[in-house]
C-alpha cells in the first residue's frame, strides 16, 4: 500500500500565510506546500482589527504564522507626509501583529509551540531618501519581533523576522520596472549580488525558519537582499 501523506521537512504542520495573493504570498505557499505543510491562505483585508481573530478562529489550530504584510511604499518627502499616509501604512503593516499573536497565543500555549515569521524589509536596516513612512513601519515590525521573539522563546514559541529587499516580487519589482535598463544599472551599481533575489531562494529560506531545524532562532532579523544592506 502506498503512502501517500505529506512528505518533506515541514510534514503535518499547518501553516497561516496572510496576504496570500500579494508581495511573497504566492511563491510562499507554492513553497511551504512543496515541502510538507498545510496551508491556509488568507486573502482578507487585515486592517480591520477584528479580521485577524476571525481568520485564526475559523482556521483551527496553527503551528506557524507567516504575516505576509506589504502596502505599495510611499515615496513622499518627509515634510509632507500626511497624518493619513503615516496611520494607513503603520495599519497595514504593524497593527496587524499584536492583533495576530494575541489571537494566536492560546493555542500554541496549548499545543506547547509554535511559531511567527514576518516578511519585512530591509529598508529598516540603511538609509533611503523619500522613505521615512515605509523605512519607519518596517522598523516597528523589528522592534516588535525582537521584543516579543525574546517574551515569548521560554515557552517554545520562536518569532522571526526576514528583513528582504532587491527580491523578485510582483509588490515591489513588477515585470516593468524590472525591464527598465535604468532599474538593472541600479542592481549592479547597489547590489553585490548584481541581481534580484530569486522568489523561491527567499521562500526556501522562509520554509527553512518555518521548520523544526530553525528552533534555536530567537527574536532575530535576518536580511535577504544580495548584500544590500552591506554597501
């Protein structure tokens, strides 16, 4: 008789990836299935505070969150950012944490583990012009997983961070800005890599902290941007 259940390094966990149609969403299900999990793909609008409770709820139990959470950057000087532009971008990118690890954290106290990784940036980790919204959001997402990954690691709960920038993603990098000549002399001339991160090399990293071999990862932010940050 054949086996025919989930094979692979993640094989019976259940992963929740939000955002699942946008930014890393779709590579990273196509990934996370590829290698064992079950996933739950979530394509609801997560900036009205009582959805993340709902989408846990009606999810059953979770071993893993992904919280796939991207907004188009805004490219605004900062002294004309508006109060609107500010609270909107911070509503879809920070406010949805505390809402999702509060809703999450009785049952992975119960089942004695769990996981949260966050798809970040690394706009948070350099300098950029015209980026003080973005780069400041991105910034509370790592302040938040250091804290709570350092709170929460005694009780067998691991919360990570990949801080990514320069990752092939139709979010940020769609096919026409790719195609533009400027935009290649921009990769050679600021990224060591030369190129885009492949979206896979960034899900198989994903899948990688999402698994039991990453255990010993606590709080921590990990750059995915061929060497960006290093310049």
């Amino acid at each position: 008789m054949s086996d025919n259940s989930p094979q692979g390094p993640l094989a019976g966990k259940r992963i929740l990836v939000t955002q699942a149609d946008a930014f890393m969403g779709p590579v990273l299900c196509d990934v996370l299935r590829e290698q064992g999990a079950t996933v739950i793909a979530s394509h609801d609008d997560i900036t009205d505070p009582e959805t993340p409770q709902r989408i846990v709820s009606e999810a059953g139990p979770i071993d893993t969150l992904v919280a796939n959470l991207a907004v188009p950057a805004p490219s605004t000087r900062v002294g004309d950012v508006s109060e609107d532009e500010w609270c909107d971008t911070f509503a879809a990118l920070v406010d949805p944490l505390p809402r999702f690890i509060q809703a999450l954290l009785p049952g992975m106290r119960d089942q004695g583990h769990g996981r949260v990784l966050v798809m970040g940036s690394a706009s948070a980790l350099r300098g950029m012009k015209r980026a003080s919204t973005y780069s400041a959001a991105r910034g509370a997402q790592m302040a938040w997983v250091q804290a709570v990954g350092v709170e929460l690691a005694p009780e067998n709960i691991q919360v990570n961070l990949i801080a990514q920038n320069f990752v092939d993603n139709p979010t940020y990098f769609p096919p026409e800005i790719q195609e533009n000549p400027k935009f290649q002399d921009r990769l050679k001339r600021e990224v060591p890599l030369g190129r885009l991160v492949g979206a896979r090399e960034d899900a198989q990293f994903a899948a990688y902290l999402c698994s039991d071999a990453s255990s010993c990862f606590v709080g921590q932010v990990f750059p995915v941007c061929g060497g960006w940050v290093n310049r």
